[in-house]
C-alpha cells in the first residue's frame, strides 16, 4: 500500500510557529508548507488509484478521530474545511494555524505508537494538516491545497474496497460513504 519511501519531509513545528509571528520568518514558513503539499501532490500523482485510495482511507480515519478529540480545547474545523466558514479575520487564522500545529504534534506521537493503525493514521494525519494550513492562509497555500485534493480524489473510486481492507471488511456501504471525508472547500471552485 502507500509506501512511506516517497514520502514528503515532515512539517517543521517550529517554522509553524514562527510563521505565526509574521515577518519574514512567515515566507520561509509558507515556502515549507508549499514544499510539503507540493510533495504529497506529486507523491499522488505518481502512485496508483490503489494507493490514493489508501490515503483516502488514512485521511478518512484520522478525520473521524478528529472529530471525536478536542485538541487544545479546539473541536475538528470542519465548517472551514467544508467552506460553510471563512478564515478572514487574524484570530480565526491562528486558530486554525494553532489547531494545525496540534493535529502535528498528535502525528508526531502516532508515528511512533507501537498501535497497528498508527501507521494507517500518519499519512491522513499529514494531509489534514495541510489541508487546515491551505484554509487558513494565502490564496496560493488554498490552490495548492485544492490541487492535492484533486490527486487524491482520483481514489474515490476504489476507496470502499482499500476501506475494507485496511479498517473493517464487514462495515456496509452506509458506513463507508458516511466515513469518507473530502473537504468541500479544496475539491470546489477557486476563491
């Protein structure tokens, strides 16, 4: 399945945490970011359905855990990254920017948990991390973000059978679609 060789660096917690310091700490940041979803698109791109379906799936399960978490007194940011919200004023940006740098920190952890599903989880755990940073910030890291999105869409077909698969080979179709996660506001039209 998705292999870890072709993997993007990890996210740097302290660029995050420069970067919401502004300045020119906040270019060298976004540049990072950029990197990082630049590298899990190409890492896409290049793999089989098979293989996004996967991701799919990680992304999926990190999502649904997520939600069941507070992270820093913060619930999941799914109105923003469904776009039924907008990230326009400062404080909802480093809020958002905040609940990122939790969401790394919780990778970070799982990624050395002895748990058989943590390696299922850090590879969505990333990706919902980018994808946070995208509505959060600059029109570039959103159409970078959106781009990402449009590789890893391409498994939606074969998510069910990755799904089963990897989690649960007796959960009905209901189930699978409702646990599908795919933020509205990255698949839609620009902004």
């Amino acid at each position: 399945m998705f292999g870890t060789a072709t993997r993007p660096n990890d996210l740097s917690i302290a660029l995050t945490k420069k970067g919401l310091c502004g300045g020119r700490d906040l270019d060298r940041w976004q540049v990072q970011v950029l990197g990082e979803m630049q590298g899990w698109r190409d890492c896409f791109k290049s793999a089989s359905r098979t293989d996004v379906s996967a991701a799919l799936v990680s992304t999926a399960f990190a999502a649904k855990n997520l939600k069941a978490t507070k992270l820093d007194s913060q619930s999941f940011p799914e109105s923003f990254l469904h776009g039924r919200q907008v990230a326009e004023s400062p404080e909802a940006r480093r809020r958002l920017v905040l609940y990122a740098d939790q969401v790394n920190l919780l990778r970070a952890g799982v990624e050395h948990s002895a748990h058989p599903l943590s390696r299922l989880a850090v590879p969505g755990l990333e990706v919902l991390v980018l994808s946070i940073l995208a509505v959060s910030q600059t029109r570039r890291l959103f159409s970078e973000g959106q781009m990402l999105w449009r590789e890893l869409v391409r498994g939606i077909a074969e998510y069910p059978i990755t799904y089963r698969i990897l989690l649960n080979s007796y959960s009905s179709a209901d189930e699978i679609a409702d646990d599908l996660f795919v933020p509205a506001a990255l698949v839609g039209e620009k902004r």
